[in-house]
C-alpha cells in the first residue's frame, strides 16, 4: 500500500480554482509552497472572459470569469514544469499506471463530475444538479491499496478532505462523461488526468522572472485576446451589449435567470471574489513587495477597489432578478457596471505603463 495523504493534506489547502489549486499543491508537497494567489498571477491567466452560451457554448447559460481555461498549461510552462496529461478509457489498466506514479512520488490528478462526486462520495443530495451538468472538478490521487482495488485522493473543495475512491465509484465520477447528454467538449470527466514533473530549483529569480512574463500575457489577453475569444476590452463590450438586452422585459427568460444563478455561484465559490481580481491584487501586491517597488503597489490597490465593485455588481444582478426587479432597475445595474468598465481600462492601462517603463527593465536585468 501506498499512502501520502497525511503528508499531502497537512501541505495543501483549498482555492478558488481546483486545476491551478491542485497544481500549486503538488508543487507544494514536491517543496514549493507557493501562495495560491502567487500560483494564479504566475499562471498568466487572469482575465475577463464572457460565455453568451449562445455562440460561445462553453456553458449551458450565460457565464462571465476572472480566469481563462489554459491555466495549468501556461503555469507549467513558466516555471519550467513538465506537464503530463492524457485521457484514460473505461477499461484501461489506470490503477497500474497510478500505482507506478505513487511508487516513484508522482501524484496524478483526475478530472471528475463535480456534481456527482457530490452525490456518490459525499452523498450531498442537494446540491442543484442544473447548476453542475457540465462542471468538473481536479482531486489528488495520492495513495492506493492494490490489495482492495482502492484509490486514496485529497479533495481541496472546503478544505483537506481525505477520501477513498472504489472502481464503481471512479466509472460514476471520473468517466462520467461516457454515459451525459449534455458535455463541455473541453471540460469533460472522461478520465482526464494531469501530473507534473519539477525542475530541481525554483528561486525567487525564476519567480520574479515568470511573474514579469505572465503580466505581458495578461495584457495582450486584455487589450488583444485571440481570435474569437469574448475575453478583455471585447469581453466587456459583448457583455454590457447583451444585459442591456437582458433589461427588456419580452426578452427575459429563464434562460437569463438561470445565467445570473450561475454568475453568482462562481464568483462567491471559484473566482476568489470580485471576478478573481482580489487574488490578482494579492498577486501584483506580493510581487511589489519582491521588486521593492511602491508604484505596481498603488496599482494593485486598484485591483482590488474593482473586485468589489464587481461583488456589488453581481450581488445586485442576482437581488433583482430573485425579487423580479431587474428590469426597473436596469439604469442602477448599467451605472455600476459603467464604474467596473472604466475601472478595468483604467488598471490595465496602468498595469501596461508600468510594465513598459518598469517591468521590461526588471526583466532584461534578470536575463543579463
């Protein structure tokens, strides 16, 4: 029997994201305990990424987020990880292969139904399943007992929790995808798993150096996101332009209704608050703090004024809507969401200036 979860729990702990909370808790069992918020600027994903659930069907109903869908690729990539990932069938030998992994202190992470692992291994029936149809969820298999055909996982949802996963309950969780109807093509419990290798050395250098080189990624991503992608300035845009309509009584729905429901369960459970730009803020503010520089400070304080406003925004969607009020009060809503858009412009073009003047200076000296 293999059994690391006493050392893996007492190492990790629950965050906003559970790809990039699971990622920074293998680094942290393999030595580097960084911070989740450090771990996510890293990642060079932050972002204002929008999913009209009409075009874009990423999400079964409208959907906006603090964070892009590459976060785990992009952070191994910066601090010199070597990221594995692959895709087991039903009936593949995936126990040998995870026991082989332990034998040599590799943990392999699973992509399961959120939903259902709710359901099977914490036997949570209430949880809205409409909400959680096409949701997944990254836990640590961090043991096994060959023996009783067991696998031993840590689950960062709350917090540490220790479970033991049985092979019916692994086809119901993590190949749960084989038997929906409705699936997110590039999220999907199929048996998706990941592992990580890591470089013998990472220091503050490294860290300094891959935090200047996910800000350049934040900013391109912000002012020009990829070709068809709802994310940034056109993001935003695409987002005012649709809740104006969403103002108009004919055009209200359950279809909306249900994408505000959804707007406010991610960001009070996986945006970190204020749509992930908290944890930005925290980032940009641990970074100053390394660079001793007072001016990327002042601008992480603006991250973190836009993160609540953008509570306050997502608070008061969902308020009108429960009570039915949300049409008579579409010129309140499109005010405050007037503030966040000039906020959002206003911090990355300070972000952008300060990475010109600043940061390109940081990183030339770092790669003497």
């Amino acid at each position: 029997m293999i059994d690391y979860s006493l050392e893996f729990a007492k190492k990790s702990f629950p965050a906003f994201d559970c790809r990039l909370c699971t990622f920074r808790n293998n680094l942290s069992f393999y030595g580097y305990p960084l911070s989740h918020s450090s771990v996510f600027g890293i990642s060079g994903s932050f972002v204002f990424a929008y999913c009209d659930a009409k075009i874009n069907k990423r999400s079964p109903f409208p959907l906006i987020t603090g964070i892009f869908d590459q976060s785990i690729e992009s952070l191994a990539t910066g601090l010199n990880c070597y990221l594995m990932k692959n895709v087991f069938e039903v009936n593949d030998q995936y126990f040998d292969f995870i026991h082989e992994s332990l034998e040599n202190r590799v943990i392999v992470n699973i992509c399961v139904d959120f939903f259902l692992l709710q359901k099977y291994v914490y036997k949570n029936q209430t949880s809205d399943e409409s909400l959680f149809s096409t949701g997944i969820h990254y836990i640590s298999i961090v043991g096994c007992n060959r023996e009783r055909r067991e696998l031993i996982a840590v689950d960062t949802t709350t917090s540490s929790q220790i479970i033991v996963l049985t092979d019916d309950i692994l086809k119901k969780i993590w190949f749960s995808d084989k038997y929906k109807l409705q699936k997110d093509p590039y999220f999907s419990a199929n048996g998706e798993w990941f592992s990580i290798n890591v470089p013998p050395h990472i220091d503050t250098g490294d860290i300094i150096n891959c935090s200047l080189n996910a800000i350049k990624r934040v900013i391109q991503n912000f002012f020009s996101p990829p070709a068809l992608q709802p994310m940034g300035l056109t993001g935003l845009d695409k987002f005012r332009e649709d809740i104006i309509a969403w103002f108009i009584p004919y055009n209200y729905s359950d279809f909306i209704q249900n994408g505000i429901n959804l707007i406010y369960f991610f960001n009070k459970n996986f945006n970190g608050g204020g749509l992930a730009r908290k944890q930005y803020s925290l980032f940009l503010n641990h970074l100053s703090s390394m660079l001793c520089d007072e001016h990327l400070k002042i601008i992480s304080s603006k991250f973190a004024q836009t993160s609540i406003y953008w509570t306050n925004f997502i608070e008061s969607l969902k308020r009108y809507a429960d009570n039915g009020s949300l049409c008579s009060n579409n010129e309140d809503l499109l005010a405050q969401f007037s503030i966040i858009y000039d906020a959002e412009k206003e911090q990355m073009q300070l972000l952008y200036e300060w990475f010109n003047n600043y940061g390109i200076k940081q990183y030339n000296q770092l790669n003497i």
